[in-house]
C-alpha cells in the first residue's frame, strides 16, 4: 500500500484488495460508490476548500463506518485536522444515507 507524498492515505495510491481491507467493498464498488455519491453533492465554490480530493473523503467515511476509528485517528491517517475529519463525514453522510435509502422496520424485509 503506497502513500501520498508525506505518509498521509490516498486512495489513488490503493489496489483492488487495499480498498477491500479498508472499506469492505471491491475496487469496482468503490469507484461506483465515488461516482453516486459525486452526483449527489459534487465540490462547489462555496465555502471553505476541501483539504482531500474527493475520493479521499469517501474512503475517510467508509473506513468511519467499517472500522470504527475515531475522528482523531482518521486524522492522523489521512493528514488532516480532526475538524476536518468531521466537516468529512458531515458531508458524506447525508448523501450516503440517500444512496442507501430507509432501514427496514421488521425483520420480514431483511431476509
């Protein structure tokens, strides 16, 4: 698994089976996952600019969600502030959960 410039992750640097270990999707669902989620909030003008490229922020998130990191201990991964980390999530989040859309309410629909 190879870094960025300094010893911060990127996902560019990621093959097939790092994502995998990572995230707990493959390369291809990865790389899909990035291009919904660009659909539904792409990077505008507005606001503070982003520290990570945006599919650094989505491999932040679900690693959030697979690994149970914490905000710092993303931090310090991916070379940002916790702050960062946070407003991250923040954003992914929201559009994430659309993707995915509502829990089931009784366990007949899970199976």
């Amino acid at each position: 698994m190879r870094h960025g410039s300094g010893d911060e992750l990127r996902a560019k640097y990621l093959g097939p089976i790092d994502v995998y270990e990572l995230t707990g999707l493959s390369g291809i669902h990865f790389g899909e996952l990035v291009r919904r989620l660009w659909s539904q909030c792409p990077d505008g003008t507005r606001g503070r600019p982003w520290n990570l490229a945006f599919p650094d922020r989505v491999l932040l998130t679900t690693m959030y969600l697979r690994t149970n990191l914490t905000e710092r201990q993303l931090a310090v991964i991916f070379g940002v502030s916790q702050k960062q980390v946070d407003r991250v999530l923040h954003n992914i989040m929201g559009p994430l959960g659309n993707l995915l859309g509502t829990a089931p309410t009784d366990n007949a629909s899970c199976g």
